[in-house]
C-alpha cells in the first residue's frame, strides 16, 4: 500500500485502487490468483498499465483531436504521442480524489474546469463496491459548465490471457477500422464465442446484449453493463486482452448522427450515468 492507493476486501476478493494514477484499479485478485491483469499498488507506475481506467468523456478514439458540437469547433491537445488522435478521454490522465472508502466501497471524485485536452467542464464520480463474488463500479457524470457538450462513458478492463482463455458475448454488427483504429464501415457480427487465442480484434461491436462471459482454466467471470457498445482487443503478442463497456462507437462525434451511435448531449447541470459488474467464481 502507498499513501495514495486505496485496498478493499469481500470474502477471498481483494482490490487495490489508485485514485491518482487516473482513477484506475491497480488490481482485482481472488486469493493469490488475478481476476485483472493486476500490480500491487505501490509498483503501478502508470494508468495505461493498470488493470482497469475510466473513460469520460468518451471512449476510444477522437478523430485527429478535433470536433465540432453545436456549431462551435474544438481542438484538443495530444495526449498519446504515437496517435494522431486523442485516445479515451482525459479521466484516465487525471488525479482522482477520494471522497471516501469503507472496507468494501470507495467514491472517487474528478473535477474538471476545461482546459486544451477537453474543452467543457464537468464533475464526475466513480464509487465501487466489492462483494464477496462481485466487483461493480459506476460513474457519475454531471456537465459543471455553462454549454452542453458530448458525453461517452466506459471502463477499459485488461483480463489475463491464460491458456484456455474464451470469450462468449452476444452482440449483433462490427465496426472495423482503417490503419489509424477510426471506425469505417459496420458489418453484420453473428456473436462471438472463440477462444481468445484465435481472436483478432481491435474493433467496437453494437447490439451488446446480456452478460459477456470470460473463462478460462482457473475462473468464470460475467461482464454486465448498462452500456451497450463492447470494444474488444486481443492482441496476438499480449499476455492480456480487453473487453470493454462503452456507451458509443469509437469517433461517434465525427458520425453524421452522433446520438444515433451512442454519444449523449448533456445540458449544462445535467448527468449521465453507467455501471459495471464483473461476477466472479472459481471454475
């Protein structure tokens, strides 16, 4: 433990938080064994390492660091230097404060006055609780500013690829991308049940529906949401893979309809609101 990381138990389920670095989870494990890829709080030394991030105000990519909400065109400053675009909002670049902790709950809080990575202001909060065989986590989003502005929510989980690691989610189309990772086309998507090895995805998938299932040798997992999007990375050379709860397709602001694909118009002292669970149980 560091003087800027937080620990919760329920049962055999330990997390370790670090509101500073992003927000993020630094860890989930059952016992000794990982549910997350997960490091020890004090050795986590950035939130991209972590095993899971917030994403506000939106998720994935932000085409070229640029958009335009409302007639009004904004820019954004870099915050990937290998990407033209601007990648997973800012939440996951911020310091956090925490509001307070229990033994099982913590409330994490993030005030946001507008600045060159994201222009509008907002508040947002991330409580989680720990049961013995669950994590959920929410966020709370409310625009602090005197303008609407485009809100997307989600988590960014890392999960361990073990050796029989297997992925089953129902979900309906495939966004797939151009070199860069925006989104070009949707094509129909029957489902994914593949082990992950025999996976290669990079890609937002719509029409989520019912709890995605993870598995492998060593634990049952079900990931539920209220956001209905599911961007899912498996990267061949990894020892990890992602399957995230998103509320819109990635780049959905240069979309002809951005509310169409996801993205939310939150009025100025209005909020949005999105929540995860991760069941969890021993094969």
């Amino acid at each position: 433990m560091t003087a800027n990381s937080l620990e919760l138990r329920a049962g055999d389920l330990r997390l370790a938080l670090r509101p500073d670095l992003g927000g993020s989870i630094a860890g989930l494990w059952l016992g000794d064994l990982p549910v997350l890829r997960s490091t020890e709080p004090a050795e986590l030394a950035a939130a991209r390492a972590s095993a899971c991030y917030p994403l506000a105000p939106y998720s994935n990519r932000l085409g070229y660091r640029r958009l335009r909400w409302h007639g009004h065109d904004h820019t954004t400053a870099p915050n990937e230097p290998d990407s033209p675009h601007s990648l997973h909002g800012i939440a996951w670049q911020r310091g956090w404060e925490t509001l307070e902790a229990t033994a099982d709950s913590a409330t994490l809080r993030l005030v946001h006055a507008g600045d060159s990575h994201w222009p509008f202001a907002f508040e947002l909060l991330q409580r989680f609780s720990l049961k013995p065989d669950a994590l959920e986590a929410r966020l709370e989003f409310r625009n602090t500013g005197p303008d609407s502005q485009p809100v997307g929510l989600g988590w960014h989980p890392y999960f361990p690829k073990r050796a029989r690691s297997r992925l089953h989610a129902e979900v309906s189309d495939r966004w797939d991308s151009d070199p860069s990772g925006l989104p070009t086309r949707k094509l129909p998507q029957p489902g994914i049940d593949a082990d992950v090895a025999h996976l290669a995805f990079d890609n937002c998938f719509e029409g989520w529906r019912g709890a995605a299932r993870i598995r492998d040798e060593k634990l049952s997992l079900r990931l539920s949401s209220s956001l209905r999007y599911l961007v899912v990375y498996t990267p061949e050379t990894k020892p990890y893979f992602c399957v995230e709860p998103v509320s819109h397709v990635s780049n959905a602001i240069h979309m002809a309809d951005p509310l169409a694909h996801g993205l939310i118009d939150v009025a100025p002292d209005a909020g949005a609101e999105a929540w995860m669970r991760i069941d969890i149980a021993h094969v």
